[in-house]
C-alpha cells in the first residue's frame, strides 16, 4: 500500500544510479512519489529509469553532474517542466577519497568538495523556491564522517562537515517558513562508494578496502530515511557503530582519536601502515 503522505509528490534525488541513491528512487517510489533521478552516466541512468519504470514508478531520468552549477539548474527547471513542482530534495550525489592529505593532489580534494558539498549547495539553491513553496523537505545524505573526521580521508570529512553546517544553518533560516531538513548519516554502507573512491593522484581505487557484506544494505537505509521524511524529523544516524561514533566523540574525543587510528589502520592495504 502506497503511503498517502508522498502521494503525488515529486522528489528528486542526485546521484541515483546505485547504492543509497538508487535504493531511495525505488523506496519512494513504491510509496507513491513522482520520481527524478540524476547521473553522470546516461547508461547508468537508463538502467536504473528502467528499474523505476519496471515497478510503475512515474519517473525522470537527468544526465547531470552534482559538480557543475549549470547541470544543478537545467535539474530543477526540467523537472518543474515535467512535473510542475518540487517537494522533496534528497542531496545523495556524492564521492570518496583514500590517501594521506600529505601525498594528496589538491585537485582531487577540491573535486570532493565539488561534488559532495557544492552539488548540495547548488541542488539546494535551485529547488528551494518550489520547496518554500510547497513546504517540502531537504535531505542531506552526509556521514558519520560529518561527526568524526577520519585519516586518509580528509577531503571527505571536510565536504560532510560543510554539508552538514550549511544545512544546519539553512535550517534555522527556514524552521518558521514549513521547510523540513534532514540530516542523514548512515554508518557503513554496502555500496560502490569504497570501489570508486579516489586515491591521491585522481585514480579510482577499484576494490573496498572493507567487508561490504557485514554493512548495513542501501534498502534498509533508504527505508530509515523514507520513515525520517515523512515524520519530518532532524537528523537521523544509523547502525549502532555510527551513534556511538557520534557519542564518544562529542565526549570522549581523545580517546576516539586512537579508537579511529586503529579502525582505520586495520583496513586492508591501509594507508597509515
């Protein structure tokens, strides 16, 4: 039974060709929204559209990068062409990075940003006037890492730790206008994000250094989100290593310092060894 809540509401959800991106085209979708998902990739992007379509989820596929600011607008005005509206934007489009910020290219660290900060900063811009308007919702897909800086991947808790001060701060612009924003940050997630993270001259690494297996699925937290939406709730962490994550750091932050090293250390073909 489709929820009544997102009954002809039309979300919009960047980078959407796999992992939680795709997992939350299909989760709303099966719950009653009108569906647009964005790529880079226009093969992607087919695929994952026919998936949508596949299940009778009215859907719109965008070739789109999160990083340029041109690509974000044509976004929003095609999708209010298409659906005359926005409700709500789920800001997921994102990439991660390995290596040591003192063997890192500075390209790769502002390519981070681009995408995982900037892309939400520009997704947001654009779709806030439908969003005002039609109360709607924002989510940020952000991290653990949004809380917790982790070694060799500095870039990418730089860009969740812009993420989630901006929409802090937007939140507090718009908490008396109907505006609802999520913060979400699930812990380890089973997806390509680890495959595809860039190394430190731009590479991508090819294989997670992590057992993807013993990770939360893109399913369960797309479901945890769509439950977050509609309650309209702040900030939603996930998985048990994530909360006390957040919690030890915020009281414990020395001791965590040492806990992370070895975390991270053990993974396989780890940097910092």
């Amino acid at each position: 039974m489709k929820n009544q809540g997102l009954k002809d509401k039309v979300v919009i959800i960047t980078g959407a060709t796999s992992g939680i991106g795709e997992a939350c085209a299909m989760v709303f979708g099966r719950n009653g929204a009108k569906i647009v998902i964005t790529g880079r990739n226009q093969q992607k992007l087919d695929h994952t559209l026919g998936q949508l379509k596949s299940q009778n989820i009215d859907a719109l596929a965008i070739l789109a990068d999160a990083a340029k600011e041109s690509d974000i607008q044509q976004m929003a005005e095609k999708t209010i062409s298409h659906f005359g509206k926005i409700d709500v934007l789920i800001n997921n489009a994102g990439i991660s990075m390995r290596a040591l910020f003192q063997d890192l290219d500075l390209d790769v660290f502002k390519q981070v940003m681009d995408t995982n900060f900037y892309g939400t900063v520009y997704a947001t811009k654009y779709c806030l006037p439908e969003i005002l308007k039609n109360k709607g919702s924002i989510v940020g897909i952000s991290s653990i890492n949004g809380f917790r800086g982790t070694p060799a991947r500095t870039a990418y808790s730089a860009s969740k730790y812009a993420m989630n001060g901006f929409l802090e701060a937007l939140r507090t612009e718009v908490m008396n206008k109907g505006v609802h924003i999520l913060v979400a940050s699930p812990g380890f997630t089973a997806s390509n994000i680890r495959n595809g993270a860039l190394t430190a001259h731009g590479k991508s690494q090819g294989e997670s250094p992590r057992d993807e297996s013993k990770m939360m699925s893109p399913e369960s937290v797309a479901k945890a989100i769509l439950k977050s939406t509609l309650k309209r709730k702040r900030d939603l962490i996930l998985t048990t290593q994530g909360k006390m994550a957040v919690f030890l750091n915020k009281w414990l932050p020395s001791m965590m310092d040492g806990i992370v090293y070895k975390e991270m250390a053990n993974e396989h073909d780890s940097p910092l060894k």
